[in-house]
C-alpha cells in the first residue's frame, strides 16, 4: 500500500534536528529574552515606529515543522501494520489533545489561557510521535520475543 502523504524516511533525523534547534531558541527567547537581532520589524505607532522581534515566531515555526517531518516521515519498514499503528496513534493524539485543551478551558482564564492554546498545537504531534514510537517498540519488543 503506497501512502502519498508521507515524506521520505531521511525527513525523520532532519525533522528531529529541526525540532530541537528551534526548540531550544524558543526556550532561550521565552525564558531569558534571547532576540536575533536582524528578525526586529517596525511599525508605525503614535507618531513614531516601534519594534517587535519575530525570533519568538521563528522559533515556534521551526518547532512545528520538525514535529510535522518527524511525525510525516515513511518509516523504514512502512507496510499496513505500521499504518495501523500510524493510525491508532493519530486517534490517540487528536483524544488528548482535546482532553488537554478541554481540562485547560476551565482551569485557565485570561492571557494565560491564549498562552497555553497557542502551546497546545504542539501536543497533538507531540502526544502523536511518542505514541507512535512507543507503539513500534512493544511491536519489535514483542516480535523478538516470540522469536526466542
């Protein structure tokens, strides 16, 4: 069975390289205020121009798009149990996702709340890559057990 959606499976250590390069400049932006100087851009504002830095934004972008190669990449052995598993994995992933942001929409309120929804759209391929690669352990577990 041929997938069109998937990437080929080099994506994976490109994708996880990216992930956590630009997670640790979100880290370094959100907690200590690290700016890349030349991500700074002007707008008008009372008569003069203020600056925003977007390295915050770069930072967040490059995030994603390592969770989505790494979650979008074929894998080595890609037959129809590892789509199953793909797909029991995405069920299982689009489930907590929506429990988190639920339990989170009575728990927070105000600016905090945009805060932790614009972080939940990394859960859902977070909770995804780590059921997924869970789920193909016990399968390899489990077929080397029976091979003993």
């Amino acid at each position: 069975m041929k997938n069109q959606f998937l990437l080929p499976a080099k994506f994976r250590l490109i994708g996880w390289i990216t992930f956590l390069l630009f997670f640790a400049l979100g880290i370094l932006t959100e907690s200590y205020g690290y700016d890349i100087p030349g991500f700074q851009i002007y707008y008008p504002k009372e008569g003069s121009f203020a600056g925003y830095n977007l390295t915050n934004e770069f930072a967040f972008l490059g995030t994603i798009i390592g969770l989505l190669m790494i979650s979008f990449a074929r894998h080595i052995n890609e037959d129809e149990l590892i789509s199953k598993i793909r797909l029991e994995s995405w069920k299982w992933a689009v489930l907590i996702n929506y429990a988190i942001l639920l339990i989170l929409n009575f728990t927070s309120y105000g600016l905090g709340f945009v805060f932790i929804v614009t972080y939940n759209v990394l859960t859902l391929l977070l909770v995804y890559i780590i059921r997924f690669y869970y789920s193909l352990y016990l399968l390899n577990k489990n077929l080397k057990n029976s091979e003993d």
